[in-house]
C-alpha cells in the first residue's frame, strides 16, 4: 500500500492519504474541516481543483469527464501521486445544476 502526500494550498494543512482511502475520510480522520454533503459523488460539495498530481475516482459521478481532470471529489477521490488541492473550487457544472434549480423554482410559482 502507497501513502501520498495531500496539502492543502493556502491552509498550512498537510496529510498523509493511502491509495486505498478517500480524501474526505482521511480529512474527518484529521479534523480537516472540508465540507461535504452527500458522500456519493453527487452533490460537488467536497470539491477540490487539483493544482497538482493525480487522483483515481471512477465513483465522481458528478463531474464531468473534462473536470475530472481538474477537480477531485474529496469523498470519491483516491490519491494517484502525492497531491496539492485547493479546497473550496468548484466545477462549472455547479452552476448548471444551480440554474437548473432556479428554473425548477420558479417554474413552481
Ligand atoms: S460529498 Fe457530495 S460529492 Fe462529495
């Protein structure tokens, strides 16, 4: 089993994560305070922008492929290499689902 290094730009914050955990599971672990919701890869509320390395996360099911690339859901998203995650960055697709949900809204009116 390979541990990876995870910091967290502009936090000071660092953890070691296996190749075989999340890491949002190594984070509540930690006391790392990143935010999630779902814990399926659904609602994009653990995402982080990968500024560097790779991560393995088949499950993201919320991301697009294109996204994947640059954003890691932390509850789905397993360390390739060792990492720095800006947490807090969302994908664009956020956004769709919102304007989704403003239309649901008001289309309830
Ligand atoms: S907590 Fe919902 S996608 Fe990770």
């Amino acid at each position: 089993m390979t541990d990876y290094t995870v910091e967290f730009v502009g936090t000071g914050e660092e953890i070691t994560v296996s190749e075989k955990e999340t890491i949002l599971s190594r984070c509540i672990e930690e006391g790392i305070a990143q935010e999630y919701s779902c814990r399926v890869g659904m609602c994009l509320a653990c995402s982080a922008e990968i500024v560097d390395g790779e991560v393995t996360q088949p499950a993201a099911r919320g991301l697009t492929e294109r996204e994947r690339e640059n954003f890691a859901l932390t509850c789905m998203a397993r360390p390739a290499s060792d990492l720095r995650l800006d947490r807090g960055k969302y994908p664009p697709s956020i956004e769709a689902d919102a304007a989704v949900g403003d239309d649901a809204a008001a289309a309830d009116d």
